[in-house]
C-alpha cells in the first residue's frame, strides 16, 4: 500500500540534529551539590521510511531509552528537530498516541490487577477504536499470540513472556503506524521469543507497520531487521545493514563444543580459533559473518562429538570491537538527506 | 554470641534501611509537626475549659502532644510498619525460606524493627518536640535519669508494639486478607495508645479498659514518665507493666508461630 | 490500515507546529478528553471491586470506622467539658461534617494521584504519557476506590446529627451556603491534592507533605478558629485559604462573630477562591509534568 513515490514515506520517522542535555546534581558533601551536564543524546539524525524495521542497539546507558522517549513524546528534545508520520511528539502527545504504540519490556503499560481483557476493552475505548476494527485486531493477535486463555487472568498473575504477548496485543488494538519496542524479548524463554519475533515479522510484513526495536539480543535484530543503528555515548556510531556491522566490529561468534573426553585443542585451521578449553569443553571463535555449519560438520567429522552449540556476540564485545578497529564508523546514510 | 551478632547486623540493617529515606523523613517530620499545631491549641481550649484534666496541667498537656508526635512513629502507633513486609511474604509464600533459615523469626524481625525504631526516635523524635519547645511553653524535665527512665520506657513500648504487630502479621497464615488485620489493629493502635487524646482523658470504664490494654504501654506510658508522673515505685510498676504485656505477647507470638510453621511444613508453603 | 491517517490535516502541521484551533478550543477539548478517560478508567475500577463484593464491604465498614474514630475522640473531649473554644458539641460537629464531606468527595475523586511519587520513581508514569488522554486524568482514576465512600458516608452522618440538634434560624441563602460550601471546599482539597502532587514531580517521597495540608487540615477544620492563634488563622486564611473549606460559610450558618474581623461576605466567596486554588494547582501541574518530561525524573 506504500508503494506510491511519496517523499513522506521515506521519512516516516525524521530525526535532525536532536540532543538531550540532562542537569544532574552529585552530592558531594553533606548539603554541597556539584551540578553537571550530561548529554543523554548528541545531535542524532537518521530516517525511518514507512514499513521499515530497524533495530536501535547500544550498550546499558547509551541513550537507547532517551531517544524512545523523545520519540513517543515522553521526553522533550533540548535541541534539533523530530517528526513522527508529521507530527512533533513533545508538542502533540496526544494526538501522536493514536499513531504509534509503545511495548516496554521493563514494565508493563496493562492494568496491572485487572484481568488482560480488561485492559483491551478500556483501550478498546480511550483509543476510539471502531468496534468491527478492534474485534478484528483483537481476534487476530489472540491467535497469532495465542492468548485465548490469558484474557481472564489477571496481568499480575501471568508470566514474563506471557505478559510480554499481552502487552505487544495492547499496542496494537488501535493499529498504530509505528510500533516501538523496547527490549521486547528481556527474560523471554526460547519459546517466547519465538513466538513474538514471529508475530513481529507477520506484522510488518502484512501491514507494513513501521518498528523501531532497541534489543540486547543480537539474534532479535538477526531475525527481523535488515537495518541496525548502534548508539554509543549519546552517539550514533553505525548505520547501515547488520552483516556490514559484523565487518566493521570484527565481531565473532563462539562455537561451544563438548567431545566425549579431554582432547588437545581442536585444530581447524585459520577458519576458527579455539580461545578457551575446560576438561572436554572447548570454545571455537570464528567471524560472526562466516556460517558455523562447515565447522561444525568439520568437527563431527574429525572428532568424538557429544554436543554442541553457537553463541552469538554480545552487543558490548561487537561495540567494543567496533572501537578497537578505530576508524570513522558512521556509515554515510544518516543525517545527510 | 554469633547469633547476638547476627541480629545486631540486622538492627544495623532495618536502621539502614530507613534511614536511605532522607525526604520521606522530612516529610514526616513536617506532617507531624503541622499536626502537633493543630493538636496543640485544641489542647489549650480543652485545658482552659478545664485546667488540671486527667491530672496535667497545660503545659504537660502540651508537652504530651510533641511528644506523641515525635514518638508515634517509633512506636509504629499508626502501624505501617515491619507487619505490612511479613504480611506479604507470608501470602507470597517467601516466608517458607525465612523459615529455614538458621535464625529465630521472631528475633530476627524484632531486631529489624529495633534498627527502624531508634532510626524513627533520632530521625523523626527531636525535630518536631524541638519545635513544639520553641513555640510553647514546655514541661521538659531538667533530670538525665528521668529522661533514661523515658528512654527505658520508650524501649519498652517499641516491643509491646513489635509484639502486637507481630501476632497480627502471622494472622495471614489463616486469613485471606492479612491486610485487613493490619489494617484493624492500626486502628485500635491509634485511639488506644492515646495518639488522638491521652488515656487519662478518657470517662470512666473506658478509661479504665484503654489504660489496662497493652497500647497503653506505646505512648501513654513513656509520656507519663517523661512528665514526671511515674517516679519510684510508680516507675518500677510501669515497666511492670509493659514488661509483663511484653512478655505474654511475644510469648503468644511463639506459639502461633510453631503452629504457622507445622502449617507450611505440612502444606509445604 | 494507515491511508486514512495519513490525511491533510498532519501534512499541514509539518513544521508549523500543533493546529491554531484557538487555545480555548483546546483546552475545553482537553478538559472533555480528561473527564472521559477518567470515567472510563473508573467504572473498570468499580466493576472490578464490586466482583468481591465481600471484601469490597469490609474495606468500607474499615474505613468508615477509621474516620469515626476521629469523632470518637471529639466525643470523648466532650464528655470533659461542654463547650470548646466557645462552640457546642453540635456546633463542631457541623464544622466536622463539612470538612470531612469535602475531603471525602477530594479523596475519592482524586486519592489515587498521592501514588505519583511512586510512579516518577518505578517509570510507569511514562506508560500513561504514551496514551491518548491527560496524564492528570489517567492517574487520578487509576485504582479508583468506592471504599473511600466510608469517609463521606461519615462526614455526612455527622453533618445530619448537627444540622437536627442545631437551632438555626434559617434564611434562604443559609440552605442554599451548605451544599455551596461543601462543594467549594471538595475543590479546594482537590487543589491540594493536584499541588501535592506536582510537587512530587521533584520530591517523589514527600507523599506526607501533602497529607499534611488535607488531613491536617481536615484536623484544623473540625475545631472553631476560636481555639487557634490569629496567625494560625491569618495563616490558613491569606496564604492556604483552607479557612473556606468550611469556617467562613460555617459560621455565618451558625451566626456566628468572624474571626480578624473579617467581613460576613466572605461567606460567599468559597467558590471563587476554589476556582482560583484549581486553576494554581493546574498551573503548578503543568510546571511539574514539563519538568518531568524535560529532565525525565
């Protein structure tokens, strides 16, 4: 349906030059306050066409958060510009509400005591949903979730990942446009995670929803999403697709391998360095861009295999990689259009 | 004596813990003082009508209320305090690891409560009685042993408190609404430890009934020492008193407690 | 799903800014917008409690009786002496019905908004700003609580009790002040209850600041100014007029003399002076939600 030439598509989400300047105070004596300046978010710029679905990674504290909630209106900038389908989030909360939905994986946005179809019936209201639309979406995401037995319970009650679906069906009941998801997978068990990068992968595909998706788990952005920024220091570090990540982080994965006894470190060759051996376990690291499959096939060739499995990079060792080959890293897509 | 150190590390503990409160104590301390404002001159009106009432005059009558409201908080008078925690482990189910662990429960949440209430005393106690000294004339005593009396009195009621506190949490082993327990005994908390009028105010049999339940010992007591009207062997019987409520409850607190524990042991939470 | 949201309106907003429909427009469309949400996120609310209606009853009889004891203790003083400050038995209660009316109707309309603090603190508040309805409203009806009746029902009972055992030689205008001054001082706590919690915006643990201004002074509120000091009443008059909550309207029912010798058509002024305390308090709820949405803290 987005087919159409339209310039606005393309920009669906704008950012130009947006900071966030914290005042923080630190005690430092017993009334004595020093007051300093941080700077949370430090002149980002990047485009989101409509329909994409972009992962937005750093580590803890890097300013993933602040630019969520700059852009779901929670937050107003200290500096540069910001649109949303058009619209200026800290100016028209309200009305940009209507557009997008929120999933936090930290904390829920359900009534925490009622029962889940609670929630939706009053969401159902305050978003003026027509009814035929949210019985429609309702149903959908009830079966593609498979939540036909949670809606009685009461969210408290539910588990993580169990929340987690019934959060993800809250922000969609109104058919917002954008969907942003922070850390939608945290403490989710292989199971859930499953199911939900499933349902988001659907999602996008038939509706051409726009998400943004802030993750630690690098498979997440793997499984969905074509195109990854990384965010450091308030920064944007990187953006462009996850493989050319890899490169630029020299980022390696880990193939954890236990073999039937206590062997001498497996030799592969220059494909793939054994970096640790405890009794009959040995990790094999070997660049996260190659496949494991050939290794892995190599090993159970060559050696008395019990079992194995692959580890991917973690976003902190990718980032850290990315420093340690130095270099000017932002690749040129962003904040020059 | 490792197990003394063990409960001292977690008197240590509960005073920390409310002591990281820094505006919530001050806003405490606020709200006490506006109240002992208000309580102040309605205790003025009610002393000029009639001077001598309960056996104070005005200015004991006026000392009594800074000091029930820089002391109800130590006391935990109104409640709100370790009760509500235990409440909700036991209905959570946490409390089964408490159970298993190699120290007495009802010491253990006893020296919590110990840590919160000299935290309570130093953080919440001076700010406001100081206050009431600046604005109104005082009967403050002029004796360091009648204020060691006060303070052994104080210590008294903080364990008649705990224990009544203590019974009242373990309720939720059988109740389904332990809050509501909580809720009930704040209640009596309130108007019998003379919070909202000294118990020798109050008429008759009731007045009689209120000063011979074991809330009498939180604020009643303490504050009668502090004003001088139990010295002697008027003091001696008061710690009689609290001591004797004391006892009895915490041990009260003891059999319920073996009988809460055969309960989780036998339902395995 | 999209095409129909993407009108012409939004395109005409890009880069200029919000819509001009005249900031009165707005304001009544917020007001409105509010009011709905509030309704709604209540009577979820009520239909939940009222699934345990047991235990719905119980917390109303608990809180009825946690207020009665209030009176208990008024009840007690009187068994001592036969006037206070120079007022009956029947003539506190009047003042004791009023103010505990109003802070009842306060409290269950907005108790709720005293758990800002813990919201700033824990990060749900953020859930309700990515909401389509005003913050204010959102949080003031979350977990709205019937119980909270028990509070009026006892204010009203006691009001009763004074207004059959007071001889007053009623007048018009005096019938007409007790539904004027109940009402007036419901808003006036209301303001409070609104500037309390902005102000937990920058002190999320100082919930018992708040509680100071309206139980403490539902407390001063039940004795006549009489038994205060002129600059406690001069005080609670001038600077937090909490003296219109009930006093002024109160004693010039009770023909009573005014306390600074104040002018008896003050009587009549609650309501102006709670619609000047609601428009400060939304004003300083506005300053502390920007200050919030600047600082996210």
């Amino acid at each position: 349906m987005n087919d159409s030439s339209d310039v606005r598509d393309e920009e669906f989400i704008r950012l130009d030059g947006v900071e966030k300047v914290f005042d923080v105070r630190r005690r430092t004596g017993f009334l004595r306050r020093e007051k300093h300046q941080v700077r949370a978010v430090d002149s980002i710029s990047f485009r989101v066409a409509r329909g994409e679905m972009v992962g937005y990674i750093g580590p803890n504290g890097a300013g993933k958060s602040t630019t969520i909630k700059m852009l779901t209106g929670i937050l107003t900038p200290s500096g540069g510009r910001l649109r949303v389908a058009g619209i200026d989030p800290s100016r028209e909360r309200t009305r940009l509400a209507q557009r997008i939905g929120v999933v936090f994986g930290q904390r829920t946005t359900l009534w925490w005591d009622l029962p889940l179809i609670d929630s939706y019936r009053l969401m159902h209201r305050m978003y003026r949903i027509p009814d035929a639309r949210y019985r429609a979406n309702l149903d959908r995401c009830i079966e593609l979730l498979d939540m036909s037995e949670l809606l009685e319970v009461p969210v408290r009650q539910l588990s993580l990942g169990q929340r987690m679906r019934g959060d993800i069906a809250a922000a969609l009941l109104h058919d917002p446009d954008v969907l942003y998801l922070d850390e939608p997978t945290i403490g989710l068990d292989v199971v859930s995670k499953a199911k939900v990068r499933e349902f988001l992968r659907e999602l996008n595909a038939e509706r051409g929803t726009t998400v943004l998706l802030t993750t630690h788990d690098l498979t997440d952005i793997e499984q969905l999403c074509r195109r990854v920024m990384v965010i450091d220091h308030g920064r944007l570090m990187y953006d462009g697709a996850l493989s050319g990540l890899h490169e630029v982080g020299e980022s390696e994965r880990t193939l954890v391998v236990d073999l039937e006894r206590e062997l001498p470190p497996i030799d592969l060759g220059p494909s793939a360095r054994v970096v640790r051996v405890e009794g009959p376990r040995q990790w094999l690291a070997f660049p996260a861009s190659e496949s494991a499959a050939p290794l892995v096939a190599r090993v159970a060739a060559d050696y008395p295999l019990v079992d194995l499995s692959v580890r991917e990079p973690d976003i902190e060792a990718v980032i850290a990689n990315m420093y340690a080959s130095g270099g000017d890293l932002l690749q040129p897509q962003a904040g020059n259009s | 004596m490792g197990q003394g150190r063990l409960y001292a590390a977690v008197a240590v503990s509960g005073f920390r813990r409310h002591a990281t409160y820094r505006v919530a104590t001050a806003a405490g301390v606020f709200t006490n003082t506006v109240f002992g404002f208000v309580l102040a001159y309605t205790y003025i009106a009610l002393w000029d009508e009639r001077p001598g009432l309960g056996g104070y005059d005005q200015a004991q009558a006026l000392t009594y209320v800074w000091l029930c409201q820089g002391l109800h908080a130590t006391v935990a008078a109104m409640g709100r305090g370790m009760e509500v925690e235990l409440i909700g482990r036991i209905r959570t189910g946490d409390i089964a690891v408490d159970l298993y662990r190699p120290a007495d429960l009802q010491t253990w949440w006893l020296a919590g409560d110990v840590g919160r209430a000299v935290f309570h005393l130093l953080g919440r106690g001076f700010v406001p009685m100081a206050f009431g000294a600046l604005l109104f004339d005082l009967a403050v005593p002029s004796d360091p042993l009648t204020w060691l009396a006060f303070l052994v009195a104080v210590a008294l009621g903080v364990v008649v408190s705990f224990a009544i506190r203590y019974l009242v949490a373990l309720s939720a082993f059988w109740l389904m609404d332990g809050a509501g327990a909580a809720q009930m005994s704040a209640l009596a908390g309130i108007f019998f430890s003379g919070l909202l009028l000294p118990l020798n105010v109050f008429p008759g049999a009731l007045g009689e009934i209120a000063r011979a339940l074991p809330w009498s010992a939180l604020l009643q007591m303490p504050a009668d020492v502090f004003l001088g009207e139990r010295t002697g062997v008027g003091l001696l019987e008061t710690y009689a008193f609290q001591g004797a409520w004391a006892v009895a409850l915490l041990a009260a607190g003891r059999l319920v407690q073996s009988a809460a524990t055969r309960r989780v042991v036998v339902q395995g939470g | 799903m999209g095409e129909v949201a993407a009108g012409a309106d939004e395109r005409r907003t890009d880069g200029v800014g919000p819509v001009t429909d005249g900031i009165r427009g707005q304001a009544g469309s917020r007001l409105m917008d509010g009011l709905r949400a509030y309704r709604m996120i209540a009577a979820m609310w009520i239909r939940s409690t009222m699934a345990y209606r047991a235990s719905f009853a119980m917390t109303v009889v608990t809180d009825f009786a946690v207020t009665a004891l209030d009176f208990a203790a008024i009840l007690l003083m009187f068994s001592q002496v036969d006037v206070l400050g120079g007022y009956t038995l029947p003539e506190v209660a009047l003042l004791y019905g009023t103010a505990g009316i109003s802070l009842g109707l306060a409290d269950l309309a907005l108790g709720s908004i005293e758990q800002l603090g813990l919201r700033v603190r824990d990060g749900t508040l953020d859930t309700l700003l990515v909401r389509p309805a005003p913050v204010l409203a959102q949080i003031a009806a979350d977990r709205f609580a019937l119980r909270r009746l028990g509070r009026l029902t006892q204010g009203l009972l006691v009001l009763g009790y004074a207004l059959v055992v007071l001889d007053i030689a009623w007048t018009p205008l005096k019938v007409l002040l007790i539904p004027l001054m109940v009402l007036s001082g419901a808003a006036i706590f209301a303001a409070v209850f609104v500037a309390g919690a902005a102000f937990q915006f920058f002190a999320q643990d100082a919930a018992e600041v708040q509680s100071s201004f309206t139980y403490g002074g539902n407390t001063l509120l039940r004795y006549p100014p009489t038994v205060f000091s002129k600059d406690l009443v001069r005080g609670v008059t001038f600077v937090m007029p909490l003296a219109f909550v009930n006093w002024l309207p109160a004693l010039y029912v009770l023909g009573r003399p005014y306390p600074l010798d104040l002018p008896q058509w003050l009587a009549f002024a609650s309501p102006l002076v709670a619609a000047v305390c609601c428009a400060l308090a939304g004003a300083a709820w506005r300053v502390g939600l920007r200050s919030y949405r600047s600082t996210g803290s």
